[in-house]
C-alpha cells in the first residue's frame, strides 16, 4: 500500500475475508451487470478490477471469458484470497488512489461497491482518474449503494466503518462528470447473506467513454 490515505478500510476487509464473498454472492443483479459487460467488450480485452475483494464473481467471470484482469485492493487478505481464486488474473495490494495508472491503457474499467469509503471528492477525482484510464470506447461499470449520506458511522458484516455516498441521481451526474455517457442503469434491493444484514438499494450503471471530462 502506498500513499498517505487512512487504511481504516483495509483492516475492516482483511478482518471480513472470504465472508464478503459468501454474503454477496447471491447478487443476481451484479452478475446479470457482468454479463452485460461481457456483451460489450472484444476478445482479450484488458480490464481494471478496482476493489478487487476476494476475486470472484468479477475477476473470476471475465478471466475466464479470456479477458487479462488487472485487480487492485487495499486489503491484503483480499489480495491473497483473490490471488489464490483467481490464478489467471494479476492482482496488487494497492490504494487506487495513489496508483499510477496508464493513460489509455484498459479497454474496460469494473468499480463494484468500492467507493463508499471514500470523501465525495475522492470518488469524483478517482472516477475522473479511472475515465483517463479508459480507451476511447472503452466501458466502465459503476455499482453503489446509492444513499445521500457523508461520513456517516455505519456496522458492515460486524466491522465498523465510515460511509459516504451520492443518491442516484447525483451518482450519474458523478459519471457525466468524468465524461462518461450512461447507456444503461439498473436499481434494486439486495439483502446480503449475513446474520442481522437488512435490505440495501444498489444502482449499477453502464457507461461509455465516448468524450473528455468538460467536453
């Protein structure tokens, strides 16, 4: 790990482990998102995993549709975890933040759930980054749990965390900003599979880069 960020989150997932994957493995609506991915994307495409997590279903379901994954996670377990389930893919201990990424570099770019523990402008200057990322053409998929909070105190799968996020609305506009054009968005409910979990609304959103940021 790199940089001057606090790890709250890395030690809050590497405690989680192989937990996340069990609790979030029923999202129907997050597999139906990759497959919509999978549809968009040609063959041997190369693809940015953000918040990586234990590697599967997202590395695991486009490794083996024969794309080369790159996945970055803050925590260590998960690094390991992934590395272990996901042998196809590379997989870094990395906070995104601070990792320099290629200009252009990736046909694809997968943010699933990875930005809620970060400040409304780190999240607005991260998608900006990960956009600058993107091939012209290329494809990011977006997911969060959409609710209009900032630095709130919230308990997940038993570990204590601190969550920001944007309501939906405000959330595509986030994506507009980066310069990204929405092809498609998907609201639910999913409850996770853990003791005490409630029902959580998840937005997903497909888009495209298809011009600069202020463009």
């Amino acid at each position: 790990m790199t940089g001057n960020h606090d790890h709250a989150a890395a030690g809050a997932f590497d405690a989680i482990g192989a937990e996340y994957e069990r609790a979030f493995a029923g999202s129907a609506a997050h597999r139906a998102s990759l497959t919509r991915l999978l549809e968009q994307l040609a063959p041997h495409s190369r693809v940015l995993d953000v918040g990586s997590g234990t590697g599967r279903p997202t590395a695991r379901t486009l490794a083996d549709a024969g794309h080369e994954v790159l996945g970055v996670d803050v925590s260590p377990v998960m690094v390991e975890l992934a590395s272990r389930q996901v042998p196809e893919a590379s997989f870094r201990c990395a906070d995104i933040r601070d990792l320099p990424l290629e200009t252009e570099g990736f046909d694809a770019v997968c943010v699933y759930f990875s930005l809620l523990q970060m400040s409304r402008a780190e999240q607005a200057a991260l998608v900006g980054r990960l956009a600058g990322a993107l091939k012209h053409g290329g494809h990011m998929v977006l997911a969060t749990v959409p609710l209009d909070v900032e630095d709130v105190s919230a308990v997940f799968m038993g570990q204590e965390v601190r969550v920001t996020s944007f309501a939906p609305d405000a959330f595509v506009a986030l994506a507009a900003g980066a310069g990204l054009s929405l092809l498609s968005r998907e609201d639910t409910v999913f409850t996770p599979a853990a003791p005490g979990a409630v029902p959580e609304p998840h937005v997903f959103l497909h888009c495209r880069k298809d011009r600069e940021a202020g463009v």
